[in-house]
C-alpha cells in the first residue's frame, strides 16, 4: 500500500471499529498488536492506540516503548493509550471517583487545535473508563473536558516532539461521539497527511499488479464455497492471471437448497475454470455419530482437505500456488494482544492444505472487511446473485443442525431455510438484512395437528444486520411475515411442528449456534 495507518491494539473491544472508520475515510489500515509493532516504512503515515481492559495502575498493564512511536509519526491515542502516555511520560493516572461510562459532552474546548478543527464545544463523546488523568506530563497541554472529567482530551506542545502527539480519554470510533468521524478524519488526512484515495477501483489495481508479480506464471488451485469473499478472492485471481487458476466447488452435502448445481452454473457464466466435485456421502459418513460443535468442524475440514487432496492429484497441470478467500476479521480473530486467542470456533479457511499439497498460499482479500469485499466484487462486475447473497458458514448446515447429522436431517432443513429465504426476497426484506438463516434443533417438542398430538422438532429462525460480523444485532422483522414463514414451514416440512426467532445479538451470542 502506498500509505497506511497503523493501530496498535493493547484489547479493547472497540480496536475493530478503529480500523473500520478509517477504512471510511478511504484509508488503508492495520491493526497489530501492541507488542509486535513492525518497521516503520514510508508507507505508515499515522499511529493509533487503541484503549484495554487494564488499567495502566495494574503491575501487569500491558506496556509499550512509547521511544518507538512518539515522535517516530503522527500518534493519537484513545482512552487507555491516552493514560498510557500520560503515566510513562510524567503524569499520574488515578483511579476515577466514579466510573464514567456512556454518554458525555465536550463542556470547553481550551485549544482546538488540528484534531477538533471544526468540533462543537458542546459535542457529544462516548466514555468508557475507570481511570482518569488527574496529571498531564509536561511536555503536554489541555485541549478539552467534560463535565465530570477535567482532561478529556490533551495534545503535545509545539515542539516537544518530532511529530504531532494528541491523546483523548474518550472513544471516537463509536457512533455515540456525534462527531467521532470528523476527528479521526482530522488525524487521518490533516495530521497525518493521508489522501484518502484508498477506493474499490485503487485496491483492485494494486492487487492485480501484486499477484502478477508474486504469482509469476505459476498456476493457481482454489477452493470455491459459492460466497462473496472465496468468489471475489477467484475473480481477481482471473482478472491476474487468467486460466492458470483451477477452482474446485465441492458439495458436502451441507449446502443449501439447490445451491450446488445454481452456484456451479453461476461461476461458469462468469467464464471461471472450475470443476464441481460430489462429496456428500463421503462426508455424511464421516460425521456420522459426532454432536460436539468442534469436533464436527474438525470433521468438516478435515474430509474438505482429503477430498481437495485426492481431486487435486488428479490435475495434470503442476500447481504451486493455493489460493484462499480469507479476509480481515479471520486475520484478527487469530491473534490477540497475547498472542492466539482463544478458540470461539475453528475458521474454515485455515489448514493444513498447503503442507499437504506443497503448495504455496495467496490470499488477494486479507486486507479487506466484509463490506469491503462487497465494494470490490461490485466494482469486478461479479453477478449481483452471488455478490447479493448473505454469509454463509464454512461449515455449512453442519453447524446449524445441532446434534448429529443425518441425510434427512439436512434435507429437512434445506426446506425450511428454502422458504425463509423465498419469503425474505418475496416480502423485500432479504437485501434488508446482513445474514439470515434456520437452525434444528436436536429436540422434539409437543404439538397438534388436526386431531392428533404430534412430537416434532422445532426449527430458529436467526436474522441478523452487521456491517463485518464483528459485532451484530438482530433484525426486527414485521410479526407478519414471522407468521407467513412459520405457518408455510408448519404446513409443507413434515417433521417440524414449531418455529422460533432467535432476538440474541453478538455479543454476546454468536451469529451460528455452533
């Protein structure tokens, strides 16, 4: 990239949102961790620290060389990389009086400086914190409070550093600071110096220059799943290099109603070299038996491994490369602050695939958040059926049938997920909503039918609105259309006598059930 930020992460919860702001700003950006800081290249215009869940009075306070940033470029530090600065550089950070969380208001702005150029002062902030600076070090100055907090926000004096230094206690990333996305566009494009030219059409002409140069003309085999991101990842691998990328689209036998064959005939109007595969028994038998969320996973992966295995041997042309549709959110639920984070579930697009076909690995989408994956699809010229559908696990059906997995199992769900579907298109509700689908439940519960007492099992229906996953809340979908689904599934799924809405959101529930 020929300008980024860098936003160094000590855990918070809100870094993701740091990235996708600036991402807004037309920015490229990278979230590392606060420990494993990389050279500082030309090419890094900015430095953001994010806030944490420690405190800087704790004997374990996540810690960084602040030598290596301040000064080194443009710094703006949020809330516990605000405390941070003020504590290693001479200040004193104190435990608060009171928690301040939530809503406040910038009551005097005492230097506006570049960072609140154009910042009411009486513009609403997002707090979150435990501790306040009750000391400013000396190389620093005021710039804004709130009504209960003194320092708000403080920056650098003129001079005291090689580069610009401001620091702010509270979170401008979230939506709640009214005013949050013109401060950091001041950071980003005035402080910093960004252009703000990092669009569809730029990452779509840098990306091709890449893989040309790191490919060479060496040949391509990926997987293909029928989502946004592997297909998007494939379009720009042909745009590359043209028919030395072989894909592979494998039924598994968890795939939607129809799916298989309409996704297949979708990649070859695209003019995609790809073969379908029909794995379905083979796996059938393989997860046969397993209950356990993970295990079916591991199970999923694994036989998807052995399957590309076996087929890819077949191919007659020599493959050097493995191409994948990872995307950011992937690479940042891989790694924390202390290194791998804890398992939540097992990524799909992770394996043992290129150890086992020695095989290099490209991945053209690394960089890019869901809703930027959509941007570019669009901008390739990718079928709005495919660009248009909602995410859909690796996995598959396999983790929304909770429990064991049956043939009938999944053909009962395929039906049920067929008609929420048809009816969220029908009612205009499905380009409404970021990701929607059904899970079976492994119980049976009590129903009537005419006359007779059923024990049938009861089907969720899960709709969600996300920007990247990340986070989401569910969709407030119109009662009467609940009531038009659950009675068309009641009336034509024979083995499901009870529909359910899921009104969990993320966090702290997950999107899938398993």
């Amino acid at each position: 990239m020929t300008e980024k930020i860098l936003i160094l992460d000590f855990g918070s919860q809100y870094t993701q949102l740091i990235a996708r702001r600036v991402r807004e700003l037309n920015t490229y950006c990278e979230i590392v961790p606060y420990n494993k800081l990389p050279t500082l290249d030309a090419s890094v215009k900015g430095i953001i620290l994010s806030g944490s869940p420690f405190s800087v009075r704790q004997e374990d306070a996540l810690r960084l060389d602040l030598n290596t940033v301040v000064g080194q470029r443009p710094v703006l530090a949020i809330c516990y990389g605000a405390q941070l600065i003020a504590d290693q550089l001479g200040g004193q950070v104190d435990r608060s009086e009171k928690r301040e969380y939530g809503k406040a208001a910038l009551t005097k702005i005492h230097s506006n400086g570049a960072l609140l150029k154009g910042v009411p002062t009486d513009s609403q902030v997002w707090m979150s914190h435990a501790d306040t600076i009750v000391e400013l070090p000396e190389q620093f100055e005021l710039m804004a409070s709130t009504a209960s907090v003194e320092v708000a926000a403080f920056k650098a004096k003129e001079g005291a550093f090689a580069a610009p230094v401001y620091c702010i206690q509270f979170h401008p990333e979230v939506t709640h600071s009214l005013d949050g996305l013109s401060i950091l566009r001041n950071f980003v494009h005035e402080i910093a110096g960004c252009k703000g030219d990092w669009t569809p059409t730029h990452f779509i002409e840098e990306k091709i220059v890449e893989l040309r140069k790191t490919i060479g003309n060496e040949r391509v085999l990926m997987g293909l799943s029928g989502g946004v991101d592997s297909t998007v990842a494939a379009e720009l691998l042909h745009k590359a290099i043209g028919d030395r990328l072989v894909c592979f689209f494998v039924d598994n036998g968890l795939l939607r109603k129809n799916e298989y064959q309409e996704v297949l005939d979708s990649y070859k109007v695209m003019g995609l070299n790809v073969f379908g595969i029909d794995a379905k028994q083979r796996f059938y038998d393989e997860l046969a038996g397993a209950t356990d969320p993970e295990k079916k996973r591991k199970i999923i992966g694994r036989v998807f491994i052995e399957v590309f295995q076996d087929e890819a041997h077949k191919l007659k042309e020599d493959i050097a490369w493995l191409g994948q549709g990872t995307i950011y959110p992937d690479v940042i639920e891989s790694v924390s602050v202390h290194g791998p984070s804890v398992t939540i579930k097992s990524h799909h697009n992770v394996g043992g695939l290129p150890d086992l076909l020695k095989l290099k690995i490209v991945e053209p989408l690394r960089s890019l958040f869901k809703d930027e994956v959509r941007r570019v699809g669009k901008e390739l010229g990718i079928p709005t059926d495919i660009l248009g559908r909602h995410p859909f696990p690796g996995p598959g059906l396999g983790v929304r049938i909770l429990g064991d997995i049956t043939p009938e199992k999944v053909a009962l769900l395929q039906e049920a997920d067929a008609i929420f579907t048809k009816n969220l298109k029908k009612f205009g509700l499905y380009d409404e909503v970021w990701q929607a689908g059904t899970m079976l439940l492994p119980i049976q519960s009590v129903g009537v039918m005419g006359d007779e007492r059923t024990y049938e099992q009861p089907v969720v229906l899960r709709a969600v609105n996300s920007t990247d996953g990340m986070t989401a809340e569910w969709s407030r979908l119109p009662h009467e259309f609940l009531a038009v689904v659950s009675n068309e599934i009641v009336n034509n799924v024979k083995g499901i006598n009870r529909v359910v809405y899921d009104i969990s959101t993320k966090p702290p529930a997950t999107i899938e059930w398993e």
